[in-house]
C-alpha cells in the first residue's frame, strides 16, 4: 500500500528494489548470511528470549501476564464505559473497605474489625426502610448465632464481603486457624446473590503464589441496591453513626462518612455470536489452508511440515510475549474474547514469511545456503521494514478512531507486529537456513534459475488471474493483504463497541476522535482519594474485574440481558491508625524489580527450562544435518576457483591412456599402452597407486578391450582379446582368480558385475555380452562361468536394467532396431522379450532411422531408445511407449538423461519438473543438450506416464513442454555427474583447426537436417571463453614446456549456466608442477568416466586429470547420472557472458 501512496514522488507503484551496491541492502545481506552462518547461535538466543517471553504468561502464575491470561473471556465480549450525563441506573454500588497494614488485610485483627464495620453498617438489613420489620425474634442476635444475612423475597438488595467465607461469624474467625487456607479452599463459594466469592471481588491489592492468594491490602464490603427507592439515607445514617462510635485505632475517610460522589457505568457481557464464530472460522480457515497449500507448493517433501510448524511456533510466542509485555505495560486486554488473539500475528507474519520463502527459491541452487539467504534478505529486507512502518501507521491512526478497548488491542497488535518482525529476521531465517542446508527446499527448484530461464527467445504465455491470485503471485494480493487483513481485523472487534455510548460511526465523530488529545478510559482515574498508601486504587479495583464477575452481576441485576447501568459511589475507606506502610508514597514496582522478582523464585525454573530446550534443538538440528562423514570433517567455505577444482595425479605411466576404470568409492583403473594398469587406490588419505605388468603374466592379460570395477570398490575385472579374465581384489590387492573363456574373436559391448539370485541365495557375478549374442556368467566367488546365447542376431548395445523391486534386468538392442529385455533371475531358460511398443525400423541398411542405442534411466522406470534425430522414451514395466522427443544427430552411446528429483503425478506416474538429454552430434563433435520444462514456475511437473493413463485427469505430458537448446562448440571429452550437469576438458588453439572453425557463431553443420537445423537456430552457443583462451594464449606464450596451456574444464548445468576455468591443476604443489618433459603431447583428452557424485575422471595423455564441482565425498554411492537430485553447492561467478561463453 505504501508504494501506492508513493506513487506521486517516484512515479510507479512497483516495490522499491535496492542495487546490490546500496548501503541497506549491503546491510541485510550481510546481516542474513551471517544469520545463516551462525544459525545455531540464532536459534538459541531467540529460544532463551522466548523463554523470557512466555515465561511469566505460562508458568509464572503470580505475574500479572498470567492473570491476565487467565482472565481473558473464551467467548464473551465485555466491556465497563462510564456514561456522560444521567440516566436511570439498575443497580446502585456502596462500597467500603477495610485496611489494616500495607499488604496485611487478612489478618485476625482486621477482619474482626471489618465485621464489626459490615454489622453497623449492613446489621440485619433494612427492613425498617423496606416496610417489613423483622419479628422480634430476630432482633439484638447474639454473636454466637451469627450469620450471613440474606435478603428476604421481594427484596431487592444483598451485599457481598469476605467475611462470608466465615459466615460472618465472629466465633468461626476466631477458631480459624489458617485464615489464607480458609480463603483459597473457599473461592468457588458463592453468596446470596449467586456471586462467586473471588479474591478479586472482595479483596483489593492482592499478591498471589501461583494461584493462591497469599496477601491483600484491603477487605471490600460491597452493598448492591436495586430498590426504587433506595437504601442511601439508610446507609449514610449508618456510616455517620459509624463514624462517630468507631474504635480510637482506626480512622474513616471520609471523616463523617458521607459519599455523595458517584459516578454511572455501563457493564456489558455479551456472548459472541453465530456471525463471529464463522468470521473467525473462515478466516482462520481460509488462512490455514492457504498457508498449507503454498508450503505444499514448494515440493520440498520432508520439509514443508517443519517450516509450517516453525510458523506456528513463531506466531504462538509472538502472541504470548506480546501479552506478557502488554501487561507489565497495564495494557487491559480482558475485553476481547481469546479467538481474536492469534488473528493478528496471521495478517503480519504470512506476507514477511513467503516474501523471503519466493526470492530464496528464486536464487540460484548453485550458491552456499549463506549466500542463498543473505542474498534473498537483501533483495526483500527493506521490504519487510516498510511494511512494517506502514502497518504500524495504520494502527496508530485506527488507535485514534476506535473505542478505548480497541485501542489497547490496537497496542498488542503493534507490539505483537514488532515482536514478529523480529523473530522472523532471526528465528525464521535461521530455521529456512537449516532447511535450505538439508536441500529439502531447494528441491522444488531443481537447480532451475528462473532469471534465466525467463529467456527472450521464449514466448511468455498470459497467465490466468485467477490462478495468480491463488498462487500469491498477483502483485495487488500481496501488497494489500496483511494491511486490509489487519483493518478488517481491528474494524470487525470495533463494531461490537462503537455504539456502547449511543454514538455512530460519522464522519464527524471520526473527525472528533482522530483529533482528540486525551482518550477518555473506560473507567475514570479521579477519584477522591485520601493520603495514603494504597496498593490497589478503587478505580484500578473496578478495572481489573473480570468477565466472570460481570456475567454473574448481569444474571443478578438484569437476566437475559447484555448490559445493565450501575451507578458506583465512592468507596469509605476504614484505616488502623498504627498501620505500617500507610505514611509512605505507592511505590510503582519496576522493571528491574520485577526482574529481580522473577530471579528470586523461577530463575531455576527458566534456566532448566532453557537448558532443556537448548539441548533438544541442537540435537534435533544435529540429527537434520547428519551427513554421516567422519568427525572432524567441516565443509568450508570455498573461493571461486576452489568449487570448481582440477586434480592432477602423478604421471607413472610412459604412454597414453586408453582405458579408464572407476568407481564411487574414488578408485581409478587406467590402462596405458606401455602394457600396465595402474590401480589408484582412495582412501581417507588421498591415493596409494600399485601398478600392474599384466603383460608379463601367464596366461598373459594384455591386451585389455575391457574393464570394469563393482561400486564398492572390492573387485576389478579385466579382460583381454585371448578371452582371460582376471578378477583383482582391491582390498587383498592381489588376483583372486584369472580364467580363460571363449570370446570367438569378438569384443565385449558390456562388461559388469551384478548380483543374480540363484538356488536360494544372492551370487555377485561378472557379466558378459559379447556383439555376437552371447551372454557369459561368471562367479567371483566359485570360478564358475555358464555361456548361453541370447539371441540370434548381432547385438549393438546393451546395458543391465535394475527396476525399482530390485528385479535384474538385461536390455539390448539388436542389428535389425529390436529391443530386447531379458530377466537375470537365475534361470538359464528364459529367453529375451522384444519391447512390441518400439517399431524397429525399416530393414538394416535402408534406412537410418531405426533404433540403434538405448539409454537406462531406472530412477524413473524408463528407457530410452535412440533413433536417429528422435529418442523414444518407453515404460520398463509396462513395455508401453510414452513420447518421441525430436533430438539432433546424436552419436551412439553419447547420449544422457538427467533429471530433477523425481515427484509422482495425479495419475500416479512419474513426474519430474524438468528433463535434460545431452549426446555429441555425430557431424560435428558439438555437445548440444536439450532442456525440457513447462514453464517458469518451479512447481510445474511433467507426467511420464502413457498418454491413456492420464487423459480423463488433464496431466501436462512431454508433448506440451518447450525445451531451451545449449549447444558447447567445441566440446572435447564430457561426461554428466550426477549433480544436474556436464563437465568436459577441451582444448581451444591459437591456430584454429575443423574442430575450432566449427565453434564459429556463423559455422551449421554440412548439409543439417531440417530438425537438426532447428535445433542449431535457436540454440544457445557456448563458445566465447574459447575465443577468449585463443586470444590469451597467442598474446602470453606458456612459461613450461607442457601441453597444458590452450586446455579447458568446462561446466555446463542443466539451467544454461557455463563455467570454464584453464585446465591446470589449482592444488599447490601438484603435479602439474613435476610434469616436465614427462608430459606427453596431448591430441585429444579420454577417455572420461565418472568418479563420484560430483567429479569425473579423464586421461590426459599419460597423466590423469580429476574434476569436480564443490566437494566430493566418495561415500560409495551410485553415481548414476539419471538420479539427478544432489544438488551442486557451489559459488557461481556472475556477470555478463553466462549465457554465451
């Protein structure tokens, strides 16, 4: 709202934004990563001021803040307005009270004294005024027969006192021996009247312990008259005669007795009605299931629960700290039934909530959490200040117009809206740091840059108002909801006492009480008051009465009715002469006295408290970060250069490398043309490498066509073109058996170990697919190897398929296009199904478009099938086609699928936001990868399921999605990590050769198809940093004789963003330092394999170069690209270029 009142002076009505470079916004973004940084100490001061807080409200029972909160009514409104002139009063109020010394009203001594008071001047009632004399009977009672006197029928009058807990019997207060325990275990006694005998009824000046009365400073006799004529003379007569035979110890104010001041009130206690309770319940309602439906929009499973109980929680100590706060400032809020309470904090909270949830989610996924959080805290930080400057206007200027009790509530809102401000920009942003930390957040975006994706290229669709409105992006839903909300608020508690003094709502009464300079209380402070001390003024007595007190009067003096008018005269004050304490002024207790207070009886109890909850959320934060790595292990902050690391190992092999082996536990195999195998063995302390003669064994093992390593890292299979397979244990590091099979004369296509059941138990076993169509089973542990042929026709590529039910799978594609998958269950009869959903194509050799590669994705029950310029995506369940994508020229076994954190749709299939394949284009060695999406919004999903199985419910399919084409030009050697994106190693030389004139922004590939020159005309080319190294290299010619300078580590992520840095490795001292002349000359970098969940492996001539993206832990988990749901954490360095590189 208050950009629209701007408007005039800026001249548009959008929010200010800050530059990155403005002092305030330096300030939040500083002030929010540290917060992030250091969230636990955020989490524990907000727990230990919280305590603070709630603390005296809650469990400090003798504090006003719980009094208060006890008195507050459930589901009534009242109200006590002194009346302006005269009208008729139902009920007239006399009151007298009894003080002995300060804070010692219950005492022996006292409350004889105000029995003897209550009997001369109530005695046995006013029978002489009323016409009915009593018998004679009843006349000069003698004190051993005394009790309470009640009004006999007709009569309307009765009298309420203390003294009724001893039925005013001056025998039983004698006998009395625990006069306080008397008093508490009496209090829901109730007199003549039907009025409960509250300590806040008949005493005044009260000190409690817990709920326990333990002192008062005067004794109140109340006299209620509802005659028509009226007991006044009676009463004056009395208090006269009182005033002149009372005890020489005690004096009367005032000295004859006589009040004649008074002054009318209008008590009203009306229940809340049918109306209230559904605006509230809609209300709250409607908030709520907004409030769950936007969490629930943030795809972050495991943590859309906890951020919504973190919610709650800030709101519940909001609420209870501003009440406690409130009543140390005397604020009375007893006058609004509880449901209203917590409607505040919901109109201030929310908008400051998804305001900062909506920019975290749109920061890249790339940065630190820190930076994540300081970053969205300087973009919206501001915000959240003028908000709150503007609402807190508002509340003062509806404090003016509204009736008293309403601006006291007016006074809980601003402080409740402080106290919200800031538990959000400390206890919310440190709980969101945590959670953004656990990548539960950041799984609804899935590393999706929404600025960039919001690409020129791509025609924005118009989106419905309706759904913005429902989704909070509608820019007038968000700016004026917490304001109207709160108005609404205020108005709506308003309207139930606007019209208490007969006045409407004008614009000239509006005028009045904006301009007003003093609010007239709702009871008044000048009362007659003698000179001395008084814990507890009658006017504050009349304040503090409850809810409770006022329905019960209602049902005495008018039944059935909301509100009655008394007239209250001024009390007579009896004071003993000797008192204590009386001669001294009131002393107005302070805050650090009622600290001191709070020490002295409940520090032991909040400190354990504290303790306690200290404990219990480092633990639980403990057990939300556990990441299981060894103690000690600290992810620290990294530089630029640092997140995006090159590795160089050791140079121990003569000649280049042409096979690499790897595994997630970090270990790599290299076979080398010299004839060795280098084994690069990773443990806690880097790497021990052995090195291999396999030539020189016998049987000889060399040459090797074919490796592979399990995922564990126990065991490495290597096999020669003589057929010997050799099983080397890593752990042993020895071979633990070396078999020769029949290959006949054919190389390997797949190569891998697998568990098979087989007789009842789980055997590991190497697998072996040979071209020809033989699969051979090979036994680490036995020896024993079974050959069968799987088809008859030549097989061109195959891969092991694991499903979700852990059932084994083999998937391969034979010469004539057909897939075929066969079941490793053990048994040695079954033969391969063909999948009859994929045509295979025209007959081998006509033409190319039949299928020639598969790629598996099991995280999504998928297999693709590679066409040429198209790839079919199939169910491995079902054997049911699902899309064709149209895709380049894609070289087989290039091909990559990755995607965000898989979802499950509508219709129970899969779903993903967004889906990316990358392949190497057969013509021209570019790298192009395709991006799959919706639209922007990071909770738009694309159902994988067959397109008859979710027509009847409207699911979005691959059909309606667009894709963002990258195209990396020249690419070299790549590979995709399991971190949503591509890393490769390419070199770019000062002399261009084909591979470097083709990176040309003006270069299309010889004679493209039409699809494929589709693909390159709207495709995003990265291809400037090699321009950029190409000019660098000829103007600062390389100062060691390597093979190194012209070289790049590149990264692409599957939002666009590339990144490259010169291939040397950033390690001091590594050993890129020792090459020397051992560095061979490079042609072309490989082979690359993936290493770990965030690093690939790649040969560099002799020498092996590892890459990674942040910090790579080895933990032994599989690297499988499809997965696709780490997420990288890692600075990203912005500026101009990102795009076209």
């Amino acid at each position: 709202m208050i950009w629209y009142l701007l408007y005039p002076l800026r001249g548009t009505s959008e929010p200010a934004e800050l530059s990155p470079t403005h002092p305030v916004h330096r300030a939040f973004k500083a002030y929010g990563t540290a917060t992030a940084r250091h969230w636990l100490l955020s989490i524990i001061l907000t727990v230990i001021v919280s305590v603070l807080l709630c603390y005296p409200a809650v469990f400090q029972t003798d504090s006003p803040a719980a009094a208060g909160l006890r008195n507050l009514p459930k589901h009534v409104w009242t109200s006590t307005t002194e009346v302006d002139g005269e009208r008729a009063a139902d009920v007239e109020a006399r009151q007298v009270w009894v003080h002995g010394d300060y804070m010692n009203a219950i005492d022996r001594r006292v409350l004889r004294a105000a029995l003897d008071v209550q009997e001369a001047l109530i005695g046995d009632g006013f029978d002489d005024v009323l016409g009915t004399p009593p018998p004679n009977s009843q006349l000069a009672r003698p004190r051993s027969e005394q009790r309470c006197l009640a009004s006999k029928p007709g009569q309307r009058w009765g009298f309420h006192s203390p003294l009724m807990y001893w039925n005013c019997s001056h025998k039983l207060l004698d006998e009395d021996r625990d006069l306080l325990a008397t008093i508490n275990s009496h209090v829901r006694l109730q007199s003549a009247l039907n009025i409960t005998l509250r300590p806040s009824t008949v005493f005044a000046g009260k000190a409690f312990a817990k709920t326990k009365l333990r002192s008062a400073d005067a004794i109140v006799i109340t006299l209620f008259d509802q005659t028509t004529t009226g007991l006044g003379n009676s009463w004056g007569k009395r208090s006269g005669s009182l005033a002149q035979n009372l005890a020489p110890d005690w004096s009367m104010f005032p000295h004859d007795g006589q009040v004649a001041k008074s002054r009318l009130y209008e008590f009203r206690s009306k229940p809340m009605t049918l109306n209230d309770d559904l605006f509230l319940a809609a209300s709250y309602m409607v908030t709520a299931a907004y409030v769950v439906m936007r969490m629930m929009q943030l795809r972050a499973v495991k943590s859309w629960f906890g951020l919504l109980i973190t919610i709650g929680v800030k709101m519940t100590v909001c609420v209870i700290g501003s009440f406690t706060i409130c009543s140390f400032l005397g604020i009375n809020l007893a006058r609004i039934p509880r449901p209203w309470f917590p409607g505040v904090v919901f109109c201030f909270g929310l908008g400051n909530i998804f305001r900062l949830i909506n920019v975290v989610l749109e920061t890249p996924a790339e940065m630190p959490s820190p930076q994540r959080i300081g970053h969205a805290l300087g973009k919206v930080g501001h915000l959240s200040i003028a908000v709150a400057g503007q609402n807190l206007v508002l509340i003062y200027l509806c404090s003016r117009i509204v009736t008293p009790w309403v601006a006291d509530f007016c006074i809980f809102a601003a402080v409740t809206l402080i106290l919200d401000l800031a538990f959000h920009l400390t206890f919310f942003l440190a709980v969101l740091s945590v959670d953004v930390q656990r990548m539960e957040l950041s799984d609804s975006l899935e590393r999706i840059d929404l600025n960039q994706r919001a690409d020129k290229s791509r025609r924005t669709e118009r989106q419905p108002w309706l759904l913005a409105l429902r989704q909070g992006t509608l820019p007038v839903s968000t700016r004026f909801a917490g304001s109207v909300a709160m108005l609404s608020f205020l108005l709506a508690i308003n309207w139930h006492f606007f019209d208490s003094n007969g006045r409407k709502l004008t614009v000239h009464t509006l005028k009045e009480r904006i301009f007003r300079r003093k609010e007239k209380l709702d009871v008044a402070l000048t009362w007659t008051l003698p000179s001395i001390n008084q814990a507890r003024t009658p006017a504050e007595w009349l304040r503090i009465q409850d809810h409770n007190t006022a329905k019960e009067l209602l049902g005495v003096v008018k039944p059935g009715a909301h509100s009655f008018v008394a007239r209250i005269y001024d009390p007579i004050l009896i004071v003993s002469k000797n008192a204590t304490g009386r001669d001294m002024g009131q002393k107005v207790s302070s805050l650090t006295e009622s600290f001191h207070h709070f020490a002295r009886g409940h520090a032991y109890s909040a400190a354990l408290m504290v303790a306690f909850l200290i404990a219990g959320v480092t633990l639980l934060m403990n057990y939300l970060l556990w990441t299981g790595l060894p103690e000690g292990f600290r992810e620290e902050e990294e530089d630029e250069d640092a997140s995006f690391n090159v590795e160089t190992l050791s140079a121990v092999q003569a000649l280049d490398i042409v096979r690499l082996t790897s595994s997630p536990k970090g270990h790599i195999v290299s076979v080398s043309l010299d004839r060795t195998t280098s084994i690069w063995f990773h443990d806690q302390n880097g790497f021990r490498q052995t090195t291999l003669q396999t030539a020189a064994m016998k049987p000889k093992l060399w040459p090797i066509i074919a490796s592979t390593m399990d995922d564990a890292g126990n065991f490495l299979a290597l096999c020669s073109t003589d057929g010997v397979i050799g099983l080397w244990s890593l752990t042993a590091a020895r071979f633990s058996t070396v078999q020769t099979v029949e290959l006949r004369g054919q190389v390997p296509i797949l190569l891998t170990f697998a568990t098979i059941p087989r007789s009842g138990q789980d055997i590991f076993t190497l697998l072996l697919v040979t071209s020809d169509g033989y699969l051979m089973e090979f036994e680490t542990r036995g020896g024993i190897h079974r050959t069968r042929r799987i088809c008859t026709r030549a097989v061109l590529c195959a891969t092991i398929y694991t499903s979700r039910k852990g059932e084994l799978g083999l998937v391969f594609v034979t010469i004539n296009g057909e897939v075929h998958i066969l079941a490793l269950d053990g048994s040695q009869d079954k033969t391969s199904e063909v999948v009859a959903g994929l045509d295979p194509g025209p007959p081998p050799g006509s033409n190319p478009l039949k299928i020639r590669c598969i790629e598996a994705v099991p995280s999504l029950g998928m297999i693709f099938a590679l066409r040429d310029e198209e790839a079919e995506i199939f169910d491995f369940n079902s054997r049911g086609l699902i899309h064709a994508l149209r895709i380049g020229h894609a070289r087989p076994h290039s091909f990559r699928v990755m995607h965000s954190a898989p979802r499950q749709c509508a219709c129970g299939a899969p779903a993903v936001h967004s889906l990316s394949v990358a392949y190497t284009e057969e013509e021209t060695d570019h790298l192009i990868m395709q991006t799959f999406t919706l639209d922007d919004c990071p909770t738009s999903l694309i159902c994988l399921g067959k397109p008859s199985d979710n027509d009847t419910l409207n699911c979005q399919r691959l059909a309606s999605a667009s894709d963002i084409v990258h195209i990396v030009e020249p690419a070299g050697a790549w590979e995709a990590i399991s971190s949503l994106g591509l890393v490769g190693i390419r070199r770019c030389d000062s002399t261009p050769n084909p591979s470097s004139v083709a990176s040309s922004a003006n270069y299309r590939p010889p004679a493209p198809l039409a699809s494929a020159s589709a693909l390159h005309g709207r495709a995003v080319r990265h291809n400037e940093p090699c321009q950029r190294a190409i000019t660098a290299t000829s103007t600062s010619p390389p100062t060691h004789n390597t093979d190194i300078d012209g070289w790049q580590a590149w990264t692409l992520s599957t939002s666009g963003e590339f990144r490259w840095r010169p291939l040397g490795s950033c390690s001091v001292g590594d050993a890129d330092e020792l090459l020397g002349d051992d560095q061979l000359f490079v042609a072309a970098a490989g082979p690359m394999m993936k290493l770990g969940k965030r690093s690939v492996v790649v040969g560099f001539g002799n020498t092996i170069k590892i890459i990674t993206l942040g910090r790579e832990t080895f933990d032994g988990s599989s690297t499988s690209v499809d997965l696709g749901m780490a997420i990288h954490k890692s600075k990203t360095r912005r500026g101009p270029g990102r795009k076209v590189q």
